[in-house]
C-alpha cells in the first residue's frame, strides 16, 4: 500500500519516464543528443509559459491572454528593431509583457473579476492589437544571422531558450518552497480570506503574479520571435491549451493552493517527450491531441485519487489517526 | 583457395551494398494543413507518388499554425530523415530550422509557396505554379475574349500577398507586353473571399454600369462572387466575360453555362508529384532547377469536356 501511496505521488515522474522507455523502445532513432536538444528546445517555449502560470494556478487564478502576450511581445521584439537594435528592442518585447500582466492583475485585483474572464477578455484584445498594429501580415526581423546564432545547440544539449527554461524552473522551485513570499502564495490559493486575516497581502501577491506570468510569456515570446527573425500576430494562438496542460499533468491544481515548479517540469517534458515521440511515429496532428487528452484524464484522475485518500485519512479523529483500530482484522 | 575467398569477399560487399541501397529513403513532408480543399489532394498525391517511387514520407501537419511548422523542422532534422519538403506559411520564419538542416546535410525543398531572398541559400529548389505566369496567361484569355479592346476590373487577393501581387503583376505586365487596347478601370482586394467578392462586385457594378466590359479575379470564388452580384443587378443580361484562376469544379460549371470564360487550372496533384519527384532526383544525386513551375492549363468553353478539374 505504501508503495502505490509513493508511485501516486511521484506519478508524474513515472508516466514521464514510462513515456520515455515505451518511446524509445517504439520510436526509432528516439534516444539521441539531438532529439534531446531539439526536445528540450521545444519544450522551452510552452515551458517558460508553464513557469508563470504555475505560480498563478497555485494562487487560484488563470491566465488565458498569456499566448497573445507571447504573440504581442514577439511582433514589438521585432518591429522595434530598426529604430533601438535587437537587444533594446528584445527588451521592450519584454516589458510588453510585463505591462500587459500588470494590465491583467491591476484589472482582477482591483475590479475583483474572475481571472477567467478578464484575461479572456485581455485574450482577445491583445490578440486584436497584434493583428491591429502589423496589418495582420507577418513582420520580419533586421539580422537573420542573430536568429542563426540564437538556435545554436551549446555543449550538446542546451540552446539559449531551453537553458533559460531549465534555470528558471530550478529557481521558481527553490523560491515556491524555501522562501517566505513563495509559501504565501500557497496560503492565498487554499483560502485567500484566511490569508488575508493572518496578515498576508495577497492582492500583492495576486498582482505581481499576474506581472511575473506577462513578463514569462512575453520573454517566451520575444525569444521564439528572435529565433524565427519573425513577429506574427498568429503565433501562440493554440498555445495557452497546451500550456494549461502540462501544469495541470504536473500535478497543479487549478483550484489553487497545490502545485510544485518542478511537476510543472515533468509536466512539460512529459507533452514535450509525447508529441517528439508521436511526430517522429507521423502520427497525425488531431490523433496526438486525443492522446494528449487521455493522458490529461488520467493524471487528473490519480490527482483526485491521492487526494481522497489523504483527505479520508485527515477526515478520521486524531487519535484514530495516530493509533488505527483495527477492525474485524483488516488495516 | 586465394581466389575463393576474394569471391566470397566480392559477394559480401555487394549484399551490403545493396542492402545499404534497399535501405528506404525517409522524406519528412511538413505540410500546411491535414484537411484543407487544395492542401488535401496535394498531400495524397505527394503520399502516393512517395510510395511508387519507395520513398517513406514522415507527414507532419502545421494546421496553418507556423510556430508548429518551425518547431516540426527541428524534429525533421532530430530524426535523421534524408530530405524536407516544406509547405512554407511565411517568408522568414523557417530559416533557423532549414539552417539546422543544411548542417545536418539535409537537402530541403519547398512546395507550392516562395518563401522570402534570405531562404535561398538554404533549399535546394521551389516547386509549385508560377502565380506571374497565371496572371500572363488570364491576360491572354480576356485579350482574346474582347478582341483586344475594352475596360475591365481586377478583384484581387490579399494586399501584399505574394499569390497576389504575382496574379496582378503578371496580368498588368502582359497587357502591355501585346499591347493590348484594354483598360484597367479600377483593381480592388477581395481577399479571395466570395462574400468579399460580393461587396466590392456591386460597387463595381454600380460605379461603371455599361462601361464594364470584363472581369479579371484573382480566384474562381472572388469570381463567383461577381457573377452573384451581377445577377443580382441586371438580371436578365448575360455576364461580360469573366476570367478566374485555380480550375474549381464550380467554375468549369459556370463555363459550361457561359457565366464564365475562363480559368486556368493549377492542380494540386501535380503539385503533390512534383515536389516529391524532385526530392527523389536531389536524393538519386542528380541536380535540379532552382524553380520548378508545374504545368498551368486554360480552360475555355472549347476544351472544358476534357480537362480535370483542380478540385
């Protein structure tokens, strides 16, 4: 019993892992540095996103403007170019983005609306402005040989934006579990009134969630845009399901108050890993999707069971807990 | 005995050699969409073609989403395969991925849409129709039709889209390459939209009246959707003559009924074979063009009976 009680919450790492050995077994050609470095690079775009939601579906809330974000970011990373050079100009792709989750956590915090709404409402506005601004046409960078040097794969595995990614999750782990800011934002997503009484500001900490979300997916923007030498207003626009996935696969509950950086890891490896191993298989587009959705079904299914188990064991009276009667024989 | 073995060596080489030969060649296909009236039988004529000519083709669809057909490049190049066929959606973006391809010394090519000069370097030829030729050969037919004089209209495409500007290029450069005595009255963008089409036909319609002696679209929907407005207008008149392109089963209809006088057919499935005929020539190392057109057929009401429709 205790050793389903530890698979189960370590489910992620053993559906990745199972991923991996059933694809390398079935896959040819599956196990190699450069599907890895391909892989991972991959998996850095929906990653650097995953990031950000992570801390926001642990304080309750949802982001759903972070793909037109991503697309808004890029287009500015890009159309900046000529006037400020590509670093400025990737930095103002980025303020962007941090503008516009300032715009979505000064709206929810201060009109106190559901967070699905208004950046569902957000969504479509930024979306509108990235179509407004290029003239719905795609737009095109000053320096190609810069998107060149950024796609370059470094000691064999990483590129600029998947180590970027790997850094980042390791950090948001430590942050999420060592320090005091990062366990408020647990308190907040459990029970905000609570958090509040016991002295957290958690409309700060609602707020600066939403700004660290922008700011992520604007970064993952103007990298996928610095990569491509291209800003589209159509970039991102699938994005958001997917991203919403991988949290959800690594173990985050979009209730709030639960969540871990690195289940967001396993989370996004694990997607990442499945739609490699499904592509190199050419499987087709809409096939992987309905795979992807089972896996989803699952891992939220032994989410609810670890769950129910915990809570039937934190449901029974102390003393219970602490010294089990046994009944007719069975524990 | 000596010359025993070096037979039995001989023989040994040879079976690898042929084994390495047998050994099929993998083409990943990046296409623009699974299910897509024009993209479709493209694909199922590339799949088909692949399969006579033992060639494997690893599909993978970006759904018109071009973020997934860069990031389907790389697992091209992760897999090792021995050639690309990119279906590119936009000038820039597949660079760094077709990049990643030259050095892993996969020959790319790309189907039916140019991309951008700054590709060039980086695939080995573009096959698929000569929009500029289309547009030559739609200024032809409607010459032909008026007897070389006359007013007409252009309903174009999308502003700035490379199909576009090459339709309308090609068109506004033949007329006065034959000097031709038709005057463009007014060229207007209708985004190959029939609906479109509609709107901007009865403005047309009701600006020029009488002065309208033929239409060029860009398209055989925006087509369609003069014809509607011109019924709509005046409805016991006949239509002047209309010249379309894409050869779409309703517009050979619409020439058999003498609504329309011609279109010109660009079929999918040769584009299909041809992109996969000409990767299998890079891979049997013979070189190819850097442009491949496929063949473009007028169909006019002499010859409508016998030519396929596109789709």
């Amino acid at each position: 019993m205790r050793y389903v009680s530890l698979a189960l919450q370590y489910r992620v790492g053993i559906i990745l892992g199972l991923t991996l050995i059933v694809s390398a077994m079935l896959v040819p050609g599956y196990v190699s540095a450069t599907t890895l470095s391909l892989g991972l690079d991959r998996a850095a775009t929906i990653g650097l996103i995953a990031i950000g939601l992570t801390v926001l579906l642990i304080a309750g809330q949802i982001d759903l403007s972070a793909g037109s974000v991503f697309a808004l970011a890029g287009i500015v990373s890009i159309m900046l170019q000529p006037q400020l050079g590509i670093l400025p100009a990737a930095a103002a792709g980025v303020v962007v983005g941090m503008v516009a989750g300032a715009i979505n956590g000064a709206l929810v915090v201060g009109l106190k609306v559901h967070s699905l709404v208004l950046t569902l409402a957000t969504m479509l506005i930024f979306r509108s402005i990235a179509h407004w601004i290029t003239d719905s046409q795609p737009v095109t960078g000053t320096d190609i040989m810069f998107s060149l040097a950024l796609a370059q794969i470094y000691l064999d595995v990483f590129t600029v934006r998947s180590a970027l990614f790997v850094a980042f999750i390791l950090l948001l782990h430590f942050w999420l579990t060592r320090t005091i800011p990062g366990r408020n934002v647990f308190a907040v997503g459990s029970n905000a009134v609570a958090a509040e009484e016991s002295g957290i500001a958690s409309g700060r900490i609602l707020f600066f969630g939403f700004v660290f979300a922008g700011t992520l997916a604007g970064l993952a923007g103007v990298l996928q845009s610095l990569v491509t030498n291209t800003g589209s207003p159509v970039f991102g626009s699938t994005l958001i399901v997917t991203v919403i996935a991988a949290v959800v696969v690594g173990g985050t509950r979009i209730e709030g108050g639960k969540g871990s950086a690195l289940g967001t890891l396993g989370g996004v490896l694990t997607i990442g890993a499945l739609t490699v191993a499904m592509e190199f298989q050419s499987v087709p587009a809409y096939v992987q999707q309905v795979v992807s959705g089972f896996i989803l079904i699952l891992l939220v299914v032994l989410d609810r069971t670890v769950n129910t188990r915990r809570k039937a064991a934190a449901d029974r009276p102390a003393f219970v807990q602490g010294n089990p009667i046994k009944q007719g024989g069975s524990a | 005995m000596i010359e025993k073995r070096n037979l039995l060596y001989v023989a040994a080489a040879a079976m690898l050699a042929s084994t390495g030969l047998a050994h099929a060649k993998t083409v990943c296909y990046v296409n623009a969409a699974d299910s897509h009236a024009y993209a479709t039988p493209a694909n199922e004529a590339l799949q088909e073609r692949a399969k006579e000519l033992k060639i494997e083709i690893l599909s993978l669809s970006q759904d018109f989403d071009v973020q997934k057909g860069t990031e389907q490049l790389n697992t091209c190049v992760a897999r090792g395969v021995d050639g690309i066929i990119l279906w590119p959606l936009d000038p820039q973006a597949y660079i760094p991925g077709l990049a990643r391809a030259q050095q892993a010394e996969i020959p790319a090519i790309l189907i039916n849409s140019p991309m951008g000069e700054e590709a060039k370097p980086f695939v080995t030829s573009f096959t698929g129709p000569d929009v500029y030729e289309e547009g030559e050969m739609a200024a032809d037919a409607l010459n032909e039709a008026l007897g070389g004089e006359g007013s007409v209209v252009i309903i174009a495409g999308q502003a700035g889209n490379g199909t576009t500007i090459g339709r309308v290029g090609g068109f506004e450069d033949r007329l006065k390459e034959i000097s031709s005595g038709i005057e463009v009255l007014d060229t207007v963008n209708a985004d190959f939209d029939q609906q479109k089409a509609l709107v901007v036909s009865r403005d047309l319609i009701t600006r020029f009246g009488d002065d309208l002696d033929g239409v060029y679209a860009n398209d055989d929907t925006m087509a369609r959707g003069f014809i509607d407005a011109w019924k709509e207008a005046n409805p016991s008149k006949p239509t002047p003559p209309i010249v379309g392109i894409n050869g779409q089963k309703d517009a050979f209809e619409s020439i058999r009924t003498g609504e329309m006088h011609a279109t010109i057919v660009q079929s999918p499935v040769e584009d299909g074979r041809l992109a996969i005929e000409t990767m299998a020539r890079i891979l049997d190392g013979e070189e190819v063009k850097d442009r491949l057109p496929i063949p473009l057929t007028v169909v006019t009401k002499e010859n409508v009976e016998s030519v396929e429709p596109a789709f």
